[in-house]
C-alpha cells in the first residue's frame, strides 16, 4: 500500500528578488497530512515570501529554485501557471493577513464561495449556493443563512476571516497556507480563528503552514515549528521542545525579547541587535527537523 504524500514538501528552496541577494536560502520545510507545522521569525525574514512562493503568487522579478517543491503530491518546482491555476484552491489555498483586502468588495460573499466551487468543479450552478452555505456553517458563522448574502463590508473582521477560511476550504484542499490570519483581530476573535484552523484541521486532514510572528500562537497551534533569521531556518523541531529549550542563539533572543507582566515598571525591553549574524551555531542543530 502506498504512502499517501505529504501536503508540503519543499528541499533547498532558494528565493531571490531581482539583482538583489537572495531573501529566502536553501530553507527545507514538510507539513504530513493533517499536521499544523508554523514558521516564525522577525519582519522581513521571509516567511511571507515562502507563502507566496507556496501558492505560485511570487512576483515575475522573483527567481525561486528548489531541488523539490511537491504540493499536495504534485511537484510544481518547474510550473508554469497554468498548472498553478490548476492546485491553486483545489490542491492548495491562502488565508491572507487583512480579510478585507483578500475579498471582492463587490460581491456578496455567498456568491465568492460559490465562485470556487465552480471553478473547480466541486459544485455546478444549481448546487452551488447551497454547498456555499454548508462551508458557511462549516466555518461557525453565525447566521450563516442570512449573512451569506452580504457584502464584506457588512461583516466584523473576524466574520470576515471566517469568509476567507470558508473560501480557501471550499474545495477540499490539501494544504491550507496561513500568512498571519489573526494579525489585524483583537485576541478573543484570534482565539476563536485559531480554533476554527484547528477544528478544520481535524475534520477535514488537511495540512496547514501557520506563518506568524507570534511565539504565543505558535505555541497554542502548532506541532512543529521553523524559526528563521536572515531567510535561512536556524532551528526546526516540535513546537514544545523549540519554545522551552531553543538550542539557537537567535530562538532564545527571540523569547527573551518576549515583555512579560512580571518584569518591573520602566525596565528596558530585551532587544535583538541588528548586526548580530549569530554566527555561532550548535553544531546539534545539524540534525535534521
């Protein structure tokens, strides 16, 4: 019996702008299937640009090489786009930072749902409206039957992102990429969107890449993590492990520039230099994740 393929499989992935040097260095990540794996580290580390490299949504003026890019089984390292067009929101799918932006604000959202199904032959016309409204409920948005014909601008944030989650799931894919979901929502509605990824996780297997900033998020969803600095991963393994026990210098920077209540009033904040290149690295580290 064959092994089913992970739902991301990427080795030695290399992402460069233009002349510029590469943003992204010879970075290897896997998520099996109905795993929750997280990649963390500062702005500008290139975390997002793994995301989009992930979907085939780089720029023309990027140059990405890989000595393997498999979505979902399907190697797409030398796609074109149409074969992107192909895995993307059937194979694969993007929850983007701001709902807003990543939303037609000129159609109702039961009709965007809708959208997917048809174009990925998941619903015909007639079916389509009511399969939206499942994925409505699938997502826990209240009043599904009502606000399914909304427009985004009718909706919270959170509803929103719910919209978002619903269309990126609509078609059953088998890697769910999650660029900073919660960032723009307050923590109790980030709370409920990190549970509903959970929730979607279970019930449907899907693998998911959680992109963050936040050791905290991480920590609450993930099994596994990749913290990177300067475009490289520097420490991979099981989220709890990573969290209490960072082996690099850079992972244990970043928990310490973590504020915590109990630090006295006016005491300065822990800060990571910007020349520091963290040269020195375990040579444990060399293990593989």
């Amino acid at each position: 019996m064959s092994t089913p393929a992970d739902a991301l499989d990427v080795e030695s992935l290399t992402i460069a702008y233009g002349s510029a040097a590469a943003s992204v260095i010879d970075v290897s990540l896997r998520v099996g299937q109905g795993e929750i794996v997280g990649v963390i580290g500062e702005s500008g580390s290139g975390k997002s640009s793994i995301a989009l490299a992930m979907m085939g949504l780089l720029p023309d003026s990027a140059r990405v090489t890989a000595t393997r890019m498999r979505v979902g089984g399907t190697e797409m390292k030398d796609a074109t786009e149409r074969d992107w067009a192909e895995v993307r929101g059937a194979t694969a799918s993007m929850v983007f930072q701001e709902p807003m932006s990543a939303l037609n604000p000129c159609m109702r959202i039961g009709a965007q749902i809708a959208e997917v199904l048809r174009i990925h032959g998941a619903a015909d016309k007639r079916r389509a409206r009511a399969r939206a409204l499942e994925i409505l409920k699938l997502v826990r948005m209240p009043d599904a039957e009502r606000r399914l014909d909304y427009y985004p601008h009718q909706l919270s944030g959170g509803q929103r992102q719910r919209v978002v989650i619903a269309i990126a799931v609509a078609a059953g894919p088998a890697l769910l990429v999650a660029d900073e979901p919660t960032t723009a929502l307050d923590v109790t509605v980030q709370a409920q969107i990190l549970a509903l990824i959970r929730t979607l996780r279970d019930e449907t297997g899907m693998g998911v890449l959680f992109i963050s900033h936040d050791l905290g998020v991480i920590d609450q969803l993930c099994e596994r993590v990749a913290v990177m600095y300067r475009g490289r991963v520097v420490e991979s393994g099981a989220s709890q492990r990573v969290l209490a026990e960072p082996r690099h210098p850079y992972t244990r920077a970043l928990l310490e520039s973590i504020p915590r209540p109990s630090v006295p009033p006016r005491t300065s904040l822990a800060v990571i230099p910007a020349d520091n290149d963290f040269a020195e690295i375990p040579p444990e580290l060399e293990e593989a994740s």
